[in-house]
C-alpha cells in the first residue's frame, strides 16, 4: 500500500477530531486489556513461557539461514514449493505465477499482513485476478477500501452502523427489507455471502504464524474457520510468509502458542491452529493439490545483527498497540502503513525508510507499556529511542525540535545553569498556573495542550524538593 | 543471482556466518533433541480429574460435551443430540472404521447418514478424533483417507467422537504420538479445535459461527480406557 507515515502528524489529528474513530476506539481501550490480564492470571507458568519463547526466537534468529534451508528441504521432500522472494514486487510476481498457470479467476484470503505489506490485492485486482478477503474484519475493510487499522483486529476502527451501511451497499442483491442492526445478523450475513466464493475459488491464500523447520509446515492461528475453507476447498494452497516466522520444532512452535493468544485476545487458545503439510496426499478425499509457500525478506535480513534485531521475535499479537494510550487516541490508520501502535513505530522505518516513517518513533508517551505486555520481550521504547536518535543524527527533526533538543543538551550539560533555568522556569508556571492547578493553553505547548490540560508545576523543581527533602532525613543531597 | 541466493546470501553476511562456526550442529542439535518448554502444571494431571479439566475447558469455549459409558452409546447419543438441537435426524459421516463400527442401524434406525467428505449442503458431520489435550480444552484431528478435513469446517454443526485414552495433558504428548504413528512425517493437515467458530470483529462484541461450525458438540467415550 501507499505510505502516508510522512504525514503522521496531520492523519493523527484527523484522526482526534473523527467521532465515529473515537466511538470505535473505547471498544479497543475496555477490551482487550482485562482480557489479557485475566488470561495471564490464569495460567501461572505465564511469565516463564513469555522467557522461553523469547529465547526460542533469539535462538532460531542466530541460526536463520539454517532453519530457513531445512524449512525450505521438508517443504519439498512433502511436495509443496518453496519460492524465496527478496522484495515485494518479487513476491507479487510469485503469486502470479501461479495463479496464471491454474487460470485462476478468484482468489480467496485469509488474514494476512504480509500480502497487505506487498499490496497484493490491488496488484490481483489489476491482473484480472479478483482476490476475496475472507476474514471478516477484513472483508470488511475490503469493500470499505480501506488498509487494516489493527493487525488482529483490521476493522477495528469501524462501528457496527458503518458496517450495516456497508452491506447494505455491497450485497444490493439481498432484500432492502432485511434486519441488519444487530452484530449476530451482520455475521450471518457475511456467512452467507462468502459461502459461495469459497467454493467458486481457484485459488486460496493465507499468511503464516509459524513455519516449522522440523517437519516443513505452516500453520495459521485463527478464530472464525475461514482461513480453513480458504486453504481446504480450492485447487492450491499459497502461503505468504515472512523470513523470521521459521520456528524448530512442533515443541518450540507450542510453547510460543501458549503465550500467542492469551496476550492477542485474553483466549486461553485461539479456535483453530492449523498445520499444513505439503498438498493433499494420494488418497485424501479433500484437500488442495498444490502447496506453495511465498517466503519473503523484503527488508528482514538487513534488520538482522544491528540493534533492531529483536524486533524480528515479533509474532503479530496486537498486545503493544491494544495497551498504548497513542494507539488508542488516534487509531491505526494515522500510522500510514500496515503495522501500527508501538511495534508499527519500530518495524516502519526497517521496512520502508526513516524517511518515510522516521516520525512514528516519535509517537510514544515512553510509558513502557507496550515492553511490559510483549509476550516476546521486545523493547520497544529502547528501539524507539534509536530510531530518534538516527532521525537526529540525519537532521531529520524539524527546526522548533531541534532547537528546543539542543537547548536543553546545551543546559543539561552545565548544572548550575540547568537548576537556575528549571527553578525559573517551575517557579513562573507554578504561580501562573497556581489557581486551576493546570493549564488548558499554553505558547509553544498547543500540540500537548490541544486534546489534554497541562499540569502546573508545583513551584519549585524536583532537584530543589529532593535537597530539602534529603537534608530533613539527615541524608546528603 | 536467484532470489534464494541473494535473500540467504544476504542473512549469512549479517549473521557474519564462518565455516567451521559449529552453527551447523547446534541447529542438528536441537531439531533431534526436540526439547521442551514448560508444561503448565495444569496439563499434568491425570484419570478422572484430567478428563474434567478438557470437559471444563472445552465447555469454557462453547463446545457440548456428552458423557458416555461404552461406544455402543455414542448413537443414542448423536440422536439426542440433534434432537435437542432442533436439527434433523441426518449425518455426514467420516468414512472411518471406528465409526462404520458403530451399531448406528441397529440403535438410531431413523438417522439418516452418509459417508465421506462434506458438501456445501451437509448441516451435520460426524468425525472421530486423534487426540484431545485437557490444558485448553482443545481436539486434535488431522487429514487423511478416512477423515476428509471438509468435515472439520463446512457444516453448521460438527460432533466428534473422542475416546477418553485419546485425551492428553498438553500438545507435547500429541505430537510425540503423532510421530510414532506417523513415522515422523505429518499428515497434510493437523486441526487443533478449540470450541466452535467465533468472531469479535463487529465492535468486538463476541459472535459463535462467523465462517465455521456454528455448534461444536464432543461425545466422550468413557470404555474403560484411561487417559493417557
Ligand atoms: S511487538 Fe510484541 S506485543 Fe507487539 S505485536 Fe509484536 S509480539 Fe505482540
């Protein structure tokens, strides 16, 4: 898809001042939080499992390119195809391939990020291919025209109303008549309608959230069964899969599964985990005849051995965006590309330059949320900050930033100074401030004070409190 | 260059891959040893209580589950069942021995079933499963000859027939069997089932049967077989 991250700033307040986002949001903030919370709580080992699993990936990481051909060898010794691609338009062309040799004229789709970072079904769409997303969140967001606002949940940001008025749009063949308030009868109707491409497919494509190297499978995590018809009814089987989703072994990918959907939705396991194996064997009644996995770097090997190779343990649960207070402001689309919230920030910039992303590191509060639920102990505001750091270093801050940076390094360097300026600065805003306690408008603060109240200090600087406070209890200051 | 080259070309030189770095057998090393994380306590139990941590834990998810004393039951069974469900008295069969074995004709005669994979009309399938691990409540069935995944997701309604040895603490110990009966290679597909089809994508608010069974109802065979 085309990037809009350039323009984080103006989606983002867009975004604050859109009603219906914000009705759609409250739906994120009261979800998913206890949901996780409560998942965790239930299973004691949880804290442990979240060790183990980052250590699998921190292991098979180290020893990619190994995993990777072995993968590659047990996909092929089951029959299926490995197709290794370096960039996107590689991975689209892939897909084409084979589309092109089943004469394929419909293809369905599960859930997948992957396709969304390579585009692909604009690209179908232009070769005469038509892709059908399945999932619903993504069907949703299909007929809508709009890219994914939440890894997991893609449609996200959309209310059950806008959904109703979709359907009522797009399914112009069914009764005008008809209820369709009610989320149970949206489901049913989406049911309905998709039946019928299921089976009319010629083709079926899903992502991956694990690939085993022991055995050559991928498999799918999903909830609503529709990645299964995806890949079960029509003649082949393509998976789009990203380099860093390769695991060991059948033991490795479980353990990573006992912290996967407990921190994505608070389930204890997701409905379905599927593992495909090559094509249907000789004598299976059903299945699909061919299997082709779409294995892609784009951008990935080069992230390995630098200091954002962490974010390679990312298994795409959604917990760092569904507890980050930016997230929740401002929706998924005012990250301008595929991958929001916090782990967006930091994957952004690897895959499609600091020039086009360096602003999302930007968006954080560095409350460290998002570091304390990752069941991969990715840290987060830790790469952040590197990216800043690089966005600094490449003069790529805007003058007003810059300027009040260098300031500050300019007084945090000389001390007395410093504590001059800060109990200047404290004790001004402490008096002006001194009646409400807060400002709600402040010069040079209107980006903060906009959509929050700032609070006014308490009249003397921390350093100044702390002073008095240690030369009471008798302590050095 | 092929892309293979380039993309594994460009991993070895930022993992600074050297021959002779020993990479090789940790990677053989850990792919025979098959190591295991930690397995909850919970999935360690054993008998009775572990069949009722899988009951608790599949009912915890909106599947059914029937207690039944012998495989003789199990027809008597699927027919209370769609009986109490409103559904009519009809079946898709998994064309697999223990199920053909079954003394259906003789004890439901007003069951009307068919045999082998599903069709976009089937309403109810009848399948039997390879093994059930207690820790989440979760089936495992797999693809094969006698048991054609289209069973697994295109009807409404899908009952499983699970006998009580099938049922296993955590996945670990499915796969180990899995192994054994299989040499080591894996069917095409394997299905972990955990409940029946669900979605929270209209305003997060849960719905049951968004592309899958709408019903998931588990016959548990209790003959004398102790879990394993
Ligand atoms: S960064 Fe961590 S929390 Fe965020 S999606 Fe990835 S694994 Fe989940």
């Amino acid at each position: 898809m085309q990037a809009t991250s350039h323009a984080f700033k103006d989606n983002a307040h867009r975004a604050l001042q859109d009603t219906e986002l914000q009705r759609a949001m409250g739906h994120v903030r009261s979800g998913f939080i206890d949901k996780r919370q409560q998942a965790a709580d239930r299973l004691p080992e949880f804290e442990q499992l979240r060790d183990e699993a980052k250590a699998i990936k921190d292991h098979t990481l180290a020893h990619l390119d190994l995993y990777l051909e072995r993968y590659e060898a047990k996909v092929t010794e089951n029959g299926g195809k490995v197709h290794w691609c370096a960039n996107a338009e590689e991975a689209r062309q892939a897909v084409l391939r084979i589309c092109r040799s089943l004469n394929a004229r419909t293809a369905t789709k599960g859930k997948s990020m992957i396709s969304e970072e390579i585009a692909l079904n604009d690209f179908l769409s232009e070769q005469g291919i038509e892709p059908v997303e399945t999932d619903l969140g993504e069907y949703i967001i299909q007929i809508r025209n709009e890219p994914p606002s939440h890894i997991i949940a893609p449609a996200v940001h959309v209310t059950k109303e806008q959904v109703e008025s979709d359907f009522r749009r797009v399914h112009g063949h069914l009764s005008p008549e008809r209820p369709l308030s009610e989320p149970t009868q949206l489901v049913d109707e989406a049911r309905q309608v998709l039946r019928q491409r299921y089976l009319d497919a010629d083709v079926g494509i899903t992502g991956a959230n694990f690939l085993i190297a022991e055995t050559g499978t991928s498999v799918i995590v999903t909830n609503e069964g529709n990645g299964d018809l995806t890949q079960t009814l029509p003649k082949a089987h393509i998976v789009i899969a990203s380099l860093e989703k390769v695991v060991p072994t059948l033991e490795d990918c479980s353990t990573i599964l006992r912290v996967l959907a407990r921190s994505a939705t608070g389930q204890e396991f997701s409905s379905y985990t599927t593992f495909s194996t090559g094509p249907r064997r000789a004598d299976d009644p059903d299945g699909p005849g061919e299997y082709h996995v779409i294995l892609l770097d784009n951008g990935r090997s080069s992230m390995l051995g630098t200091e954002f190779q962490d974010m390679l343990r990312c298994i795409r649960c959604g917990a760092c965006m569904n507890h980050c207070p930016v997230y929740h402001a401002v929706g998924g689309h005012s990250y301008g590309w595929v991958y929001p919230g916090p782990m967006g920030a930091v994957l952004t910039p690897s895959l499609i330059g600091v020039h086009e992303a360096g602003h999302l590191p930007n968006a954080s509060t560095f409350c460290g949320r998002c570091e304390a639920v990752c069941p991969m102990r990715i840290p987060l505001p830790k790469m952040m900050r590197h990216w800043r750091e690089r966005e600094f270093e490449q003069h790529q801050t805007p003058p007003k930033a810059r300027i009040g940076i260098e300031a500050w390094a300019f007084l945090a360097k000389r001390p007395r100074l410093y504590r001059w300026a800060t109990s200047l600065g404290v004790r001004f805003l402490g008096r002006a401030g001194r009646k409400r306690g807060r400002f709600s408008n402040l010069p040079l603060a209107g980006g903060w004070t906009a959509h929050r109240e700032m609070p006014a200090p308490a009249g003397r600087s921390f350093q100044a409190l702390w002073a008095e406070r240690q030369q009471r209890s008798g302590g050095a200051p | 260059m092929s892309a293979r080259e380039t993309v594994l070309g460009g991993l070895r030189r930022s993992l600074k891959r050297q021959p002779g770095d020993g990479a090789e057998a940790a990677v053989e090393a850990r792919l025979r040893s098959r190591v295991r994380g930690t397995v909850p306590q919970r999935g360690q139990l054993s008998g009775e209580a572990l069949l009722q941590l899988f009951v608790n834990q599949a009912e915890g998810v909106n599947a059914t589950v029937t207690r039944v004393a012998s495989s003789d039951d199990v027809p008597g069974a699927v027919a209370d069942y769609l009986r109490q469900s409103n559904l009519p008295l009809q079946a898709r069969l998994a064309p697999h021995p223990d199920l053909q074995a079954l003394p259906w004709a003789e004890k439901v005669p007003m069951l009307e079933l068919s045999e082998g994979r599903a069709a976009p009309e089937d309403r109810v399938s009848v399948t039997p499963a390879f093994a059930a691990v207690a820790e989440t409540g979760t089936l495992v069935l797999h693809s094969g000859p006698q048991t054609p995944t289209t069973l697994n997701f295109l009807p409404e309604t899908h009952v499983v027939v699970l006998r009580a040895g099938q049922v296993a603490g955590a996945y670990e110990e499915v796969w180990d069997r899995l192994r054994e009966v299989y040499d080591g290679t894996m069917p095409r597909t394997v299905n972990m089932i955990t409940g029946p089809s669900r979605t929270g994508d209209i305003e997060q608010k849960l719905e049951l049967g968004a592309h899958g069974p709408r019903r998931l109802h588990i016959v548990l065979v209790e003959d004398g077989t102790e879990p394993a």
